[in-house]
C-alpha cells in the first residue's frame, strides 16, 4: 500500500492511497470460494456450484464488498501512519479501480482537526460574584411568601391601590359597547397595573356600592385596535372593596411554609439555606459561563467545515424532537440547517477548545470524583444504595456524572489560572442576571 | 427441409435458452460441449444452422434427446409437465460461445 498526503488548505487533507490489485483480486477468490460452498442456484446442488459460475452470479457484488473493506482498511492504516486525526467523513474518489490494472487507486478528502493554539488563561480576569445573605434578604424572602399569602377582606372604605376591587362596569364608545368593555362582578388588584392607569385612578376612591361614569381615551398603541385611540365612556359600580391582610409572621405562618414545630428561628434558618444553596448555584453557573466565555475568547480555532455540518444537523434534529414533542407536526415544518450554523460553530469551537485544555493538562474525570458525585447525588435519597447502583449499572449516566465532574475541574483549573476577583455583588443583580 | 433452405425467421425461434446445470457445467469441461433447450420439433440440421447464426461459431455436431415432462400429482389429478427437447452441441476446436454478445 503506497499513501501520498497532500494539504489542500489549512485542515483540509487529501490522501491518495494505492493499493495493488492482486490484493483485491485474491480477496475476491476467496470469498467467492467460501460463497461457492453455500448459495443455492438452479440446477445445481448446493455446494456443487462451480466457482465460475457464482462469479458470474456474485461477481460484482463481492468485488464492490471487498473494494469498501479495502478502502477502509487501507483509509486507516494510511491515517494512521501519518498520524492523522480525522474529522467527521472522509469523500472517496476512486481513480482506478479496474480488474485489470495492477493498482487499485483513490482519494480520500477529508478535514482534520485544528490544532487548537491555546491562548493564554492568565491574561482572563474571571469575576466571582460574592453575595452576602443577611438578614435583609432574608426579610425580603418573607415578606414576598407573606404577599403570596394575602388573604383579603372586606372593608368600608375607599379604594387605595394595593386593594382590590370587585366591581361591574359598562364600557360604550359613542354610544355602542363594544367587545370586552363589559364585566359583571370582576375583581382586579389595584395598583399593579394590570388596568390602564385612567381607569385605575378613577377606580381608586370610590367605596363599596359607590358607582361613577367617567370618559376616558384608550392609548394608540393599546392592543385591542377597534378601541386604540378612542374615547370611551364607562359605567362602573364598585360592589366590594377588599383589603389584603398579610399574615403575621407568627409560628402559624411558619407551618405553612413546612416548618412543622412552627420555630421562627427555625424557619429563619432555614430560608437562609435554601437561599444560601440558590446563591451557590447561581455563583457557580455564573462563573463558568465567564469562564466559557473566555475559553472561547482567548482562542482561536479553525473549525473543520465537516464538524459544524454535523452538529448544525444534530442540532436541527434536536428542534424537531422538541417539536414534536410539544405536539406539532415537525414534518412540515422547514428547518434550514443553516439557521443552526452560529449555535454549531460556538459549540464545536468550544467542544475542541475544551477538549484540548482536558487534555494537556489531565483534567478528565478522575474515578474517585466521579464517585464523590454519586456519593452526593445520593445522599438526598431515602435508599443511597440504589441510587448508586443506578448511576453505576449503566455508563451513560456515569458518562453524564463524569461530564459535570470535568466541568467543575476545568473551571476550577481556569481560574486557578486566570485572574480571579471576588466581586462583592447585590443579591439581587445574581439572581436577576443568572436566570 | 434442408438446413440452408429453412427461412431465418425459423431458425430464430429454434433454441428456447440455455441449460445451466451440473450437468452441463461437466460436459462443456470435458466435452466441449454446450446445451441447449431447443423447440420439440426442431431437427438436428436446423439446430446447427441455428446455432451457427446465433453465435457466429462453426459446429462439429449436434446430439438430442427428448426429456420426459416430470409427472405431477396435484390432489386426485395426475398432471404432466411439458415434454421438451434437449440439444447437446459441440463445437470446433477451439471456438466459444459468447452469451453476452450472442443474444443481442
């Protein structure tokens, strides 16, 4: 077998591989041989047919059989020779493949993998956000569950955004209704805008039985395009005017949130962790989307066209499953895999990156970390033992264990590298820019 | 009817196929000869000058014999499959018959 490597562009590689005939030719005999003892043709017993006459019948088909074989086998061996890594498939080009000739001949073109030119880590500057839960938080995370739990009575007074209202109204534009301008007994929270603020404030201030007309101009750009714009009237009759009643923060209070034996200082404690553990969370994802970021900031790769191609496709097929599963009829729908092309080159650009940071520096998923997850996963259980042994009866649920545990090592090996700041971040900012 | 007096339109319809068997695998190894299925009244002249036509060879000679439909039993009714002639012929040394060009 002769190989010759030549460079078209910068990953694109072809190979043009000869292999001698005799080769294949004597493959052919044989397994025409070996055919001979089995197949069935008329007017022959079986296993007496001559071997001529099952290369009359098979011929063609055995030598296009042992032509793929070859083509593979001589594809990786000339791979491997050169020390090549190939991405994605190899386009085969026969040159020459007749019986006659003494050489069986073709191309292979194919891409490989870029070198990936790591850039350097240390010039990052990676932001650990660090929030502080105080007791201020942990205020605001009860009086948001005690909002949740407003009960709302009657009162005798006048309407004051934050109550609500349960009221008829009537709306006409020059004197005809029209669709949705008329209600009986709605009731509408105040001051949450949830009604146009004209109508609100004429709302707000009337009590209970107490009824007014007013006109009132419908915005331009309100959605309901018949009245966008107009003036109308309205009749509204207030019927009830209802006041939330926060629920004292009381041991009562705390058994509605699962604190069985309604301890405040318990229920404290306990909302402190579950925003501790939020925060967590949230800190984590935050640094290793920098940290992604950065990856892919900091290095430059050339992405084997071949490489995209498949992801841009992996990805579109993705979208069909999930709309199928939502219940359309993905069949009909056109899904260019062009429209997955930037998502595909970021992933394939990270892919390569990430692989290539694993490997020069060890970073895969080590046994004993592996089963430290496991071991974690499975504490939460009521029987550890069985969790365990489902993650590890099959590997590719380890392989999903194994692929946070490489996650975590590689960010923590960024910003190891990387310079690393704590940022001391408002509560609030985390969790609104993590979701 | 002699063989060079027999019109073309006849001697086309003449030879029915080969016959692809052990047998005949053996025999044109050993004999060179080839078999053919041949009309149930052709006659020995007319297959030769058929042949010689069709393929474009010289033959040496020509030996038939009439095989015997197989008797079938299909329910309470005997049946018979057709009778038909076989031709065995052998050609001059050193000639072949081409199938692939023969036929077109």
């Amino acid at each position: 077998m002769q190989s010759n490597l030549e460079t078209l562009s910068s990953l694109e590689r072809r190979l043009s591989i000869a292999v001698s005939m005799q080769e294949v030719n004597t493959e052919v005999a044989n397994r025409l041989k070996r055919l001979s003892r089995t197949v069935k043709i008329h007017g022959f017993r079986p296993g007496k047919v001559p071997v001529k006459i099952v290369e009359q019948q098979y011929g063609g088909q055995v030598r296009q059989e042992v032509l793929g074989d070859t083509i593979q086998k001589s594809f990786g061996d000339a791979v491997r020779e050169q020390n090549l890594r190939v991405a994605g498939l190899p386009k085969i080009e026969v040159q020459s493949g007749d019986e006659k000739t003494e050489q069986f001949e073709y191309t292979a073109t194919f891409e490989i993998y870029p070198e990936v030119e790591l850039g350097d880590f240390s010039a990052l500057s990676i932001e650990k956000p660090v929030v502080e839960v105080g007791d201020a938080e942990i205020d605001k995370t009860i009086e948001v569950l005690r909002k949740q739990r407003a009960v709302f009575e009657p009162v005798q007074r006048a309407a004051a955004a934050g109550d609500q209202v349960k009221m008829d109204y009537r709306g006409t534009i020059d004197g005809e209704a029209f669709d949705g301008g008329t209600a009986e007994g709605s009731t509408v929270q105040l001051g949450e805008s949830r009604l146009l603020p004209d109508f609100e404030n004429n709302v707000i201030g009337l009590s209970a039985g107490e009824s007014k007309t007013f006109t009132m101009a419908f915005p331009e750009d309100y959605h309901g395009k018949e009245v966008a714009g107009k003036e109308a009237q309205f009749e509204v009759t207030v019927h009830q005017v209802l006041e939330p009643r926060l629920p004292e923060v009381d041991s009562e209070f705390a058994k509605t949130l699962g604190v069985g034996d309604g301890d405040l200082d318990k229920m404290r404690s306990e909302i402190r962790a579950n925003l501790e553990r939020e925060v967590k969370r949230r800190t984590i994802a935050n640094v290793k989307d920098q940290v992604m970021k950065g990856l892919l900031d900091s290095t430059s790769v050339e992405l084997p066209q071949a490489l995209v191609e498949q992801e841009a496709e992996r990805l579109a097929e993705q979208m069909k499953q999930d709309l199928q599963a939502r219940g359309l009829d993905a069949g009909n729908v056109p899904l260019p895999t062009e429209a997955f092309d930037e998502e595909a080159k970021r992933r394939v650009r990270l892919g390569l990156i990430v692989s290539a940071v694993v490997d020069k520096h060890g970073l895969s998923a080590k046994p004993e970390q592996v089963k430290e997850v496991v071991e974690e996963q499975a504490k939460a259980y009521e029987q550890p033992d069985e969790v365990r042994r489902w993650y590890y009866q099959s590997p590719d649920r380890l392989r999903e264990i194994e692929s946070v545990v490489l996650e975590s090592n590689l960010v923590e090996w960024v910003t190891g590298q990387a310079k690393t700041e704590d940022k001391p971040t408002a509560f609030d900012d985390l969790m609104g820019n993590a979701q | 009817m002699t063989a060079q007096t027999a019109n073309q339109e006849r001697l086309l319809q003449v030879i029915l196929s080969p016959v692809v068997s052990e047998k005949s695998t053996y025999v044109a190894d050993k004999n060179e000869q080839v078999i053919f299925r041949v009309a149930k009244d052709a006659s020995k002249p007319e297959i030769k000058a058929a042949v010689e036509l069709l393929f474009k060879v010289q033959v040496e000679s020509v030996q038939v014999s009439n095989v015997k439909g197989k008797k079938k039993r299909f329910g309470a009714h005997l049946g018979r499959r057709r009778h038909w002639k076989k031709a065995y012929i052998c050609l001059k040394p050193g000639q072949e018959i081409n199938f692939a060009a023969g036929e077109a």
